[in-house]
C-alpha cells in the first residue's frame, strides 16, 4: 500500500512542477520589453582555466538563451534583431577608433568581442547596456551600445536606415578620457593630457546619427615650459590659460585658437603671449562666438539644452 502512496505522490509533484515551470516560461515571453530587460549584467565569458559551479552553468545558459523582446522604440524590429544577433550592423563611421577595416559588419556578440580585444584587460569579464537616444530631435530612435571592461569603455550609435544597421559613431573612454552621450544626442567629453592639462570638448549627433563639433577647451593648469618664450619656472607654474577651438585638439596658436587671460596671475607676461601669436578675447566676445558656432552647424536650431547650459556656465560670470 505505501508504495502506491509514495508512486501516486511523486506523480503529483512532477505535475505540479511542470506546470511551475510553464508559467515561468509564459511569464518571461509575455509582457516582457526590451526596457525591462537589463544587460547589464551580461558578460564575455572568461575561459581561463576557470571552473564553474553547475548553477553559474545554468545561470549562463540561460543568459545566452536569452531573447530580447521589441519595444515600442524600435518601429522596424532591427534594432532588437541586432540585439539577439540575428542582425549585423556595418560600419559607417566619420572617424573609426578600430584598426579593423571600415565597412565590416558585426553583429552584438562580435562588437562585444571587438571592444574587448581592443582594451588591455582582456582576461576581466566584458559587460554591456543600451538604451534608446533621439539624435537630431527627430523622434526617430537610434540605439545607443556601451561595451565596457573595468575603466575602459566603448559607446556604439547604430542608425537603422532604409531597413540596414549602420554605426555611425563610436566613442572611447579610458584611464584619461571620458566622454557622455545624451539622450538628445549631445556629446560632451573631458580627458588630461599630461600632468598639467585638461581637455573639454562638446559635439553632437544630427539626425543621422552623424558627429558635428561645437568646440574644444584646452585648460593649461600651469603653463608649459617656454611658452610664449617664458623660461621661469615659477611664472610657468603659478599661472593658467584656456584656449577655446572649433578645432579638434591642437596648437593653441592656430587660427581659429581664442585664449582668454583670466588665469594670468602675472597680468605683464600676456604681451610676451600675444606678440608669440596668441590671440585674447573677453568672455563676451567668445560667447558670441560660441553663439555664432551654434547656428553655423545647425545646434541652435535643435531642441537641446545642453550646449545652452555649457556657455552660460563658461562665459556668463563675468561682470558686465
């Protein structure tokens, strides 16, 4: 008699089981969208030697099975098929940071591995995100891919285009450097150069997802050594420039450099700079500037807020 008991019992169980595990199923296919699905955590498996326990297994497993679903901001469906690699996105890039040939299409897994090789910590685990931007302020989503490993990181901007994938631009982060994508497609970034200088620059990304700059700042914390002809160490030290450019980064000579004299605590050695080439302007005169820059590259026309927020704090202190 018990052993029917037992056999009717274990019955039970297995039914009440699968029937657990359906409606797990139904619950991760339904309602489920691609802003509730976190990637965060997903990684670049380490296969170093390493042995995992069967729950890592499974829980591995499970992430690489994992699909994710359309979401609203996704009108074709090919940004979410580039997500589950069942799409490829091609490279179409103004300025590539990778020494792989341009043209190549990847699809998330191989840009994930190509952000990986391209750090040197190769042997730490890789993990990634998205989110939707609108560039140009259009309403028409790109999806923007964060491939990072510790410090280091790569930003990718995928435009879907005529039913293609395209990655239009492609932003690094390291030790020294960090730049942010906004939402509204406003790019801003700071980075040193050396001991003793900071860089700052602003741009942002049109309605194709491609890159236009606004401008540059280069902030010498002290000066570099025979600058302007200046030999003394501590006249060197003890004084700052900023050098405003529509230029990438450069020499704060060339045309288009504006320097301002605001961190000169020895007022005599701005001569010394002038008659070297160095051009000066008060902060109103560079905001105008920046003004006209704004509507010389189509920014002023966009509703972004960012770049309004920046000049004001740069250039609106000054007493009238």
């Amino acid at each position: 008699m018990k052993p029917l008991v037992i056999t009717i019992l274990a019955i039970v169980l297995m039914l009440t089981g699968c029937g657990k595990i359906d409606e797990e199923k139904a619950n991760v296919s339904d309602g489920a969208s691609v802003a509730d699905i976190s990637v965060a955590n997903m990684s670049i498996a380490d296969d170093a030697g390493t042995e995992a326990s069967d729950n890592e297994n499974e829980a591995a497993s499970f992430i690489s099975h994992e699909r994710f679903q359309k979401a609203k901001e996704d009108k074709s469906g090919n940004y979410t098929a580039f997500l589950n690699n069942e799409k490829k996105a091609k490279v179409d890039c103004d300025d590539y940071v990778f020494e792989s040939e341009e043209k190549k299409e990847y699809d998330f897994e191989e840009l994930k591995e190509l952000a990986s090789d391209s750090t040197s910590l190769r042997e730490n685990p890789c993990d990634s995100d998205y989110r939707y931007i609108d560039c140009g302020c259009d309403g028409e989503k790109e999806l923007l891919i964060w491939v990072s490993k510790s410090e280091y990181g790569f930003g990718f901007v995928l435009k879907d285009e005529g039913g293609e994938l395209y990655i239009r631009y492609v932003s690094e982060s390291g030790e020294k450097f960090y730049e942010e994508i906004c939402e509204d497609g406003y790019v801003s970034g700071f980075g040193k150069a050396g001991a003793s200088l900071a860089i700052y620059d602003y741009g942002y990304l049109d309605k194709d997802a491609r890159y236009h700059l606004f401008y540059t700042c280069q902030y010498y914390l002290a000066l570099d050594l025979v600058m302007a002809g200046i030999e003394d160490e501590d006249v060197l030290n003890n004084n700052q420039l900023l050098v405003y450019s529509f230029g990438t980064y450069g020499d704060a000579k060339s045309e288009d450099s504006m320097c301002t004299d605001e961190g000169f605590v020895d007022t005599w050695i701005k001569k010394s700079f002038i008659d070297d080439g160095y051009k000066f302007y008060s902060k109103k005169e560079l905001k105008e500037r920046m003004l006209k820059r704004a509507d010389e590259i189509g920014l002023s026309k966009l509703d972004i807020d960012e770049w309004k927020e920046d000049i004001s704090r740069e250039f609106d202190d000054e007493e009238k």
